[in-house]
C-alpha cells in the first residue's frame, strides 16, 4: 500500500513490525536518482519540490525477516501527450511584478482552457493567478502584481481541461534569483578627454536594496565588456579622439547572469572635425581676421617708417635746364619755318 501525495511531495507505506525500511528512491528524469532516508518512527519519506510532469518512478527498500525487499509505483501524467503547455517561462521585474507565459500545446484541442496555480516549498499555501492573459479566449499568461507571498522557492502549476481529451500538466520549480529580470541603468553620462571616457550611471530605484555584489553589468562599446556591480556603477576606458561612441548598459544577477533588456543608446566621444560646418566657418573666420591683422600691421609699419624718413628733395640744375628750353623753343621755330 505505498501512495504518493505530489502536493506535499511524501512517499507513504503502511507500517509493519517485521519491516524495517532502509531508504526511499525517486528516479527522476532530469536529476537521475534520488534518495531519502525515512524519520525514525514514520511510515513515509518526504522529498525536496521538484517537477514532476515528466514521470517518476517511486521505490521503498526495506528489510524484512525474507530479505531486502522493494515496492515500486509509478507516478505519470495523466492525459493525451502533447495536451499540457509549452514555452513555459516566468520573469520577476525588479522586484515589483512577476509575468509568466506559455503556449497552447500542439496537440491539445481547440476548447482547451489552462490554469495557473504557484504554490509554496511545503506545499501549505497556494494560489491560482489573479490577472489571466488570453489569446482567443485560451489562458496563455498571468500577471502577479503582489509578490509579498512568494517564496524563494516556489512551485508551478499549469493544468487543464477539455471536453474532448485529458489535458496533461505542466509543473515547474524556480528560485527568484533565477527569475529576475533587472531593468536596465539611468542617467547614462559621459566625461571625455582626448584619451579616455569616464562612463557612469545610476540604479533604477527598485534595484536600490539589491546587494552591489549580487549584481553584474554588460557594457556594449563596439564590443561587451562585463563589469562587477561593486565597481561604483562607472567604468574608465582609453578612446580614439577622432571617433564617436554609442554606449548600452544591461544588468544581471552575478551568478545567473540571466541579463535584462538594453538601455537605449547613448552617444558620446569626438565628432571627426573636418566634416562639420561650423568648424569649417570658423577656420574662415579666423583666417580672414588674422589676414587682416597682418594687412593693418604692415600698413601701419609703412606709414611709420615714411614719416621718420621722409625723402630728400632734389638740387635744381638750372644750367640744364636753360639748356633744355633753349632747344624746345630752336625745334618750335624749324617747324613753322
């Protein structure tokens, strides 16, 4: 009489006196074999949350006045194969909301209906999802806006009916770590000189109480590079003073590394200079100004040096030239004669 209560995760016999049970084992699909030892004085083994949509196979080892002797049950999923969800994944937001997805199963019929349950690591409290999300009236989705209740480790059920054929379940157990979904860093800024760029940015505000160490960045600059949360959220890093840069940061949890959606682009660095028109008009400028500086400098100079030195007047030579009008007046007289 060997039971299995998936919920509690509990492997239960009926006791009796000339049988003493040495171990429990789960053969598990994903994870190989498990064993347990069961509490003294109880009839039972309880096993750590694992998923079980795969199958397990069950065994009791016990000793008896016989021998070793062993029970085995089966654990199956019930239902058509290719009935239960698929592409099934869950994401917490900074902490503030947790989206969880599937799809429909590609055999699972056209009346199928799903539901979504999340249930604690004791299998004690559990809840169905109070925001559903649809496409065609089918439950694909499910949207947890308070996550005060959910625990580090938690498990997750997807089930459900039809009219035509059973529907097998999805189940899935997942810690926060693995689920979190960081946002990218604010207030990107940049603080160049002509041989390095300090980069800096901030936190959003509902990573703020998350340990710098359990966080890591992914800078993209032409090519990624990983930076450790505790580096003071900026990075110094050599350029080429005659390029320009576009810069996106991303985060992730340091030992996951499960990293969040792209900052959006920010540019920084030196346009190259030659192919801007204001600093072509301001060579213009600039030369014009100095040209003339030099023009009204040398003008200046000229007229300085001709009035410290003026010219000095010729000797008038009359004798010459009584001579020269002697001869104009003899070359007048030839003509009218």
């Amino acid at each position: 009489h060997v039971t299995f209560d998936p919920r509690e995760m509990t492997l239960a016999w009926d006791c009796r006196e000339n049988a003493t049970v040495v171990k429990c084992l789960m053969s598990h699909r994903e994870e190989g074999q498990i064993s347990m030892k069961p509490i003294d004085k109880q009839c039972s083994c309880t096993f750590e949350l694992r998923s079980l949509h795969r199958g397990v196979v069950l065994t009791v080892e016990a000793n008896t006045s016989q021998g070793l002797f062993e029970q085995e049950l089966l654990y199956d999923n019930p239902g058509e194969n290719g009935t239960a969800a698929e592409n099934f994944s869950c994401f917490i937001y900074d902490e503030d909301f947790m989206n969880c997805t599937w799809a429909k199963g590609r055999a699972a019929p056209d009346d199928v209906q799903y539901f979504f349950y999340i249930r604690d690591s004791e299998g004690k409290k559990e809840r169905e999802c109070p925001h559903y999300l649809e496409h065609s009236g089918t439950h694909v989705g499910c949207l947890v806006e308070d996550l005060s209740e959910l625990a580090f480790h938690s498990y997750f059920l997807v089930n459900g009916t039809s009219r035509r054929v059973g529907i097998q379940f999805f189940d899935s157990v997942l810690s926060r770590h693995k689920m979190n979904m960081y946002s990218p860093p604010t207030n990107i800024t940049t603080n160049c000189n002509h041989s390095h760029c300090l980069l800096e940015w901030q936190r959003p505000r509902a990573q703020q109480n998350v340990p710098a160490s359990e966080l890591m960045y992914e800078v993209d600059i032409r090519q990624k590079i990983s930076i450790p949360g505790n580096s003071g959220n900026k990075h110094n890093f050599p350029i080429n003073p005659r390029a320009s840069y576009t810069v996106q940061i991303r985060t992730a949890n340091s030992r996951i590394l499960h990293w969040g959606p792209w900052s959006e682009p920010v540019k920084f660095g030196f346009e190259e200079q030659e192919s801007s028109p204001t600093y072509v008009y301001v060579l213009v400028v600039l030369g014009t100004l100095l040209g003339a500086l030099v023009i009204g400098f040398l003008f200046k100079r000229f007229l300085l040096t001709h009035n410290l030195f003026p010219p000095i007047p010729k000797i008038k030579d009359k004798l010459n030239d009584n001579q020269q009008t002697n001869l104009q007046i003899l070359r007048k007289e030839l003509v009218l004669s």
